[in-house]
C-alpha cells in the first residue's frame, strides 16, 4: 500500500489535484465527503460533525483516525492512496504514520498547495451547493445555467454555513494554528512538494504532473 497527502489550506483546489491523481490510479480519500455522507444520513457522528464545520472547526482526531483504519483495513495490499483533508493535525499524521506501518506500505509524497487567504476567501464565498443532488456551483467560476437552481434536477442552490466568509477566516485560523506544523513535520523527511495553487486550474494540473513525473 502507497499513499500521496494533499496539504493546503481549504479552498487551495485539492479537489483540482485530487482529480489529476484519480487519472494516475490513486483512490481518491476525501475525509470531508465521507463526513458529508454521514451528515446527510443524520448519523451520530454526521450531527457531531456537522457542529463542528458549522462553528469552522475540524472533528475530533479520534473519529477521524477511526474511519481511515477501517478504509486501510478494507483494501487490498497494492492500494494507492491519495488523503485529502487527513492528516489535519500533528497527532493524526503521526497516526498515520502507525497505520501506514502496520500495513506494511509507505507514504511517498506530501503535496503542498499554497495559495494567499483573500483569493481562499473569494473562492469558497462564492461556492453554492445543490440541497437535493450536492452539486456544487460557483457565481462567477462556474454559475449554474439555470440560474439560482440547479442544472442537474432544478433543487435549490444555498450557500453552506461553511463557505460564509466569517466561517471561512475561522476556518484559515484553525488550519494555521493546526495544520500548518505539518509543513515543518514532512520537510525533514523531505516529503514536501510545493504547488502555486493561486494559478489556473490547467497550470496547477500541469505542476502537479511536473512534481510527480
């Protein structure tokens, strides 16, 4: 089992990289879609966790952690992993690293996607999400054709509380108060791979294949 990281703030364009991954045969591990799911089910965990991103704080380490050993556990010994949204924090990367162990594979690459707050701020503010099918649109990126609904099945298209600029700046404080030591945590294994993901989408496409060979 192998396994690449995506770093970078929320609103960086992991999802943009993740797809370039996809292409190159990694199984995409998104931690915050896998809570979305949970969310819609009303789970336990989806309420708790809905709090949580609600207030622009990440869930605990603990069911985070849980739900990536019980993925690990379920695949096959040749899987290629790629995380996006884990590890948040330094306990979650050093529990990955455990787990990455016990499993016998090996974390190859960390990639880093740097890109200024404001242009974060502008990105995610704009976003709208579909409340029936979870499309996601953008007002000036990427505006649905039929306008305040959605194009795939006409449901509404609503800001998340997530993406409301105030939650998005508590949203920045948190991932450098936690996520950012992450940086210093890979340097010294010399696993960071630096991406501008301030560029356009084809740019950042091309850097990532530029990065990874």
């Amino acid at each position: 089992m192998t396994a690449i990281v995506l770093l970078g703030p929320p609103g960086a364009g992991k999802g943009t990289v993740a797809e370039v991954l996809v292409e190159k045969g990694f199984a995409h591990v998104s931690t915050g879609d896998l809570l979305r799911e949970q969310i819609r089910l009303e789970t336990p965990l989806g309420l708790e966790a809905k709090k949580s991103m609600d207030q622009g704080r990440f869930v605990s380490d603990e069911i985070v952690v849980s739900m990536i050993r019980d993925l690990l556990q379920g695949s096959e010994c040749n899987a290629r992993f790629l995380f996006d949204g884990f590890p948040r924090t330094l306990v979650q990367a050093e529990k990955l690293d455990e787990l990455i162990r016990s499993f016998e594979g090996s974390l190859d690459a960390v990639l880093l996607l740097e890109c200024p707050d404001q242009t974060i701020i502008d990105r995610l503010s704009g976003r709208r999400t579909c409340i029936s099918c979870g499309a996601v649109y953008h007002v000036e990126y990427k505006p649905s054709s039929a306008g305040g609904r959605c194009a795939v099945d006409g449901g509404e298209l609503v800001q998340r509380p997530d993406d409301q600029p105030e939650t998005i700046m508590k949203r920045l404080e948190v991932y450098a108060e936690q996520t950012e030591p992450l940086i210093e945590y890979y340097q010294v294994r010399n696993l960071i791979h630096s991406i501008d993901a301030a560029q356009s989408i084809p740019k950042v496409r091309n850097a990532v294949f530029e990065q990874l060979g």
